[in-house]
C-alpha cells in the first residue's frame, strides 16, 4: 500500500523500530504535523501489516506505544466484535455468505495507531483483507468494540 512512499524516499527509512517496523515520515494535513507510516510484523497475527500514526516530528510517541500494545493484548476481544460487521460487507460483495469459519477469511493489513489514552473512548481503526473477495474492509473501532466498516 505504501511501497512507492518507501522506494522514493531520498533519505533512509529511521532504524528500525521496535513496534513499528521501518518508519518513514511525510507531512500531515497541518503545518507543523507529520504521519509517520511504518511496515512490520503484527505480533498476534506474525502478518507484515502497515502502521500509520499521525504525530510530531521526532517520531511515535508513548501514547501511540501504549494505544499498539493494548491493541496487541486485545487482539482476539476486538476481533471477535470485527467479524459480524466484516461479514456484513463480505456479504454484500458476494450476494450471499456460505456459512464457514470467518475469523479465517480476513487478514490485518493495516492499522492506525491512536496518540491517546487507552481506555473506553480511544478510537483507532483496521484494515483486513478478504482474498475469498478480492477485498479490503476499514473497520472503526470504539476501544476493543467494532462500530462500523466499509469497503476501501
């Protein structure tokens, strides 16, 4: 998704980061704002994913940490809350939805880190994709409870 950002970059990617994998940075949508984009493995998954963060210019900062670790942790509560809204999408691409085992068809490709508090008002959002559709579904997150997705 952001490879062409990575390959024309003329200075090098930071070091690589811990959480985040290779970051870069470009400019975000206010003077003074940067959005830092990373690539690296999902720990719950082992999948290479896409991280974005909107942010400063010295990089992540410890609430974006705290937001991808509780993220992590979560992993199987947020997900369970991720398939009835990717099944709807599923369902509305293909017609009609044989019954399978969902939590198989979708794949984490990219994730927005929040730069806030973790708790109960924290929202953040994730990108899977569905080979079995030839698809990728944004899904809203309301801290580990899915609230809405939609077809990129």
């Amino acid at each position: 998704m952001f490879e062409k950002l990575f390959a024309n970059k003329e200075e090098p990617p930071r070091p690589r980061d811990p959480d985040f994998g290779a970051l870069v940075s470009s400019p975000g949508k206010f003077p003074g704002q940067v959005r830092w984009i990373g690539i690296g493995a999902f720990p719950p998954t082992g999948t290479e994913i896409t991280y974005q963060l909107g942010g400063v210019p010295k990089g992540p900062t410890d609430g974006h940490r705290a937001a991808f670790h509780a993220i992590v942790e979560h992993y199987a509560e947020f997900y369970a809350t991720a398939l009835p809204v990717l099944a709807e999408q599923l369902k509305a691409n293909l017609g009609t939805l044989e019954p399978r085992d969902l939590k198989d068809l979708f794949v984490p490709v990219s994730l927005w880190v929040p730069d806030e508090e973790v708790g109960p008002d924290m929202e953040w959002d994730m990108s899977f994709r569905c080979d079995a559709a030839g698809k990728t579904y944004s899904v809203d997150f309301k801290c580990w409870e899915a609230v809405s997705a939609e077809e990129e």
